[in-house]
C-alpha cells in the first residue's frame, strides 16, 4: 500500500447514529461511529448478533438514513445528495456482494453481470461480463439461471456482477453465510484475489473470526458501539 493511499481515507464517518422507534421508546442501534477506511485497505466489521455490523455497512452505503452524524465517500458526504444522487454515486465508485445473493431471477448469469455496465451505458458490457464470469470459473454457465446453479455458483455470479464495474470501494455482507463451509472457503479466496487483482478497498461484515484475520485490520462493535 502507497504512502499516498494509506493518507487518504476513501470512506470515514463522523457521530454516525442510528436510532428507531420500538414501541414508545427509541432503540439505539449505533451511537456515535467515527471510523476511516483507507484507499485499498481490506477491513472487517466484526461483532455479536445484533451488534449493529448490518445496518452500519447500510449506512455506509447511503441505501439507509441516519438519525444524525455524516458518511463521508471520498470528498462527498453522501447524506447531502438526494436518493438519485447517491444511487449515481454507488453506481460510480461501489460494489456489492450480499449473503442472500441478491440476483435477478428473470436473468441468465450472463445478463445479471451485465446489468451494471448496461445501466452505465457500456457498450462493452457483454463482452466485460463474459470475461469476468470467465474468471470467477462460470464460462460454462453464461446461460443459465439462478435457480439451475448451486448457491456457491450463484455467490461466484454476484462477486462477478460487483467487479465488474471495477469499483473502488466492495462492500460484502455475511457473503458466506448460506454457504457450506467447504464453498465458503473457496468464495473468499475468490474475493480476496479479486480484491487484490482490482485494487479495491474492501468493508467486509462478518461473524466470522477466521475470516475477519484474512483483512488488515478488525472493526468490533458491540452494542452499536466500536470497541477498541
């Protein structure tokens, strides 16, 4: 990692808080997050059940709403922009991988790999998408649909579908929870080897101990909380 890289945060927060409603008081889910994750920088958020890791990297992602504090993506603090704007962001600079996989069921594998870059206009969508499939060892599978593959294909499809737009910043939930242990080995070396290929930073959630020491360093919460 560059000097360069390890002085710029691609991603910090400020008082991150995030509160709701439960019944007639308020649950706090996260209180007060300050973090910073450095350009191409492999982080683990880990913690209990309920420790807050989910609805952090959602925060992260501006998919959710915070009850106060700032989320900070490069020079652009995404809380600013409208629902439109920030999707447009997420487009530009992220990826995600989710443990329940989260493909298009009307899709082949093909087309939902595809769907990014067609979204971004590339004419080169197909051909992108064909090779990526390739590397995560799917060429053979271009044409079929989620439901004809195994889960651990279907989790190749959806790392292959967040590469492809080589973002800067991966954003992975649980993406080996429905998976034997066995598959879920062989999706993290593929993520980890991509992440190295690309250059990308990576925020990963995870229960998982022996899979948070694979990243350069650990995030644990606890009760919304980061403990040191």
């Amino acid at each position: 990692m560059s000097e360069q890289s390890v002085s710029q945060p691609i991603i910090w927060t400020h008082a991150l808080t995030k509160q709701v409603d439960s019944g007639d008081k308020q649950l706090t889910i996260l209180q007060g997050i300050d973090l910073q994750v450095n350009a191409g920088e492999a982080v683990a958020i880990i913690g209990a059940s309920g420790s807050g890791k989910s609805t952090l990297l959602g925060l992260l992602a501006g998919l959710d709403l915070p009850t106060s504090g700032e989320v900070h993506i490069e020079n652009t603090e995404i809380f600013s922009l409208d629902e439109d704007r920030r999707a447009a962001l997420r487009g530009k600079i992220m990826g995600f991988v989710f443990q329940s996989f989260q493909l298009l069921s009307a899709l082949t594998a093909l087309e939902n790999v595809m769907l990014p870059l067609e979204l971004m206009h590339r004419e080169d969508a197909e051909s992108v998408a064909k090779k990526l499939l390739g590397r995560v060892g799917l060429d053979k599978r271009f044409n079929h649909y989620p439901k004809q593959l195994s889960g651990g294909e279907q989790q190749r499809v959806a790392i292959a579908r967040a590469f492809v737009t080589a973002p800067k910043l991966l954003l992975a939930d649980e993406p080996t929870g429905n998976l034997d242990s066995a598959t879920g080995v062989q999706i993290i070396d593929l993520m980890f080897e991509l992440n190295r290929e690309h250059g990308t930073t990576l925020v990963l959630v995870t229960h998982d101990e022996a899979l948070s020491k694979r990243c350069f360093r650990q995030i644990r919460l606890a009760d919304g909380k980061l403990v040191q």
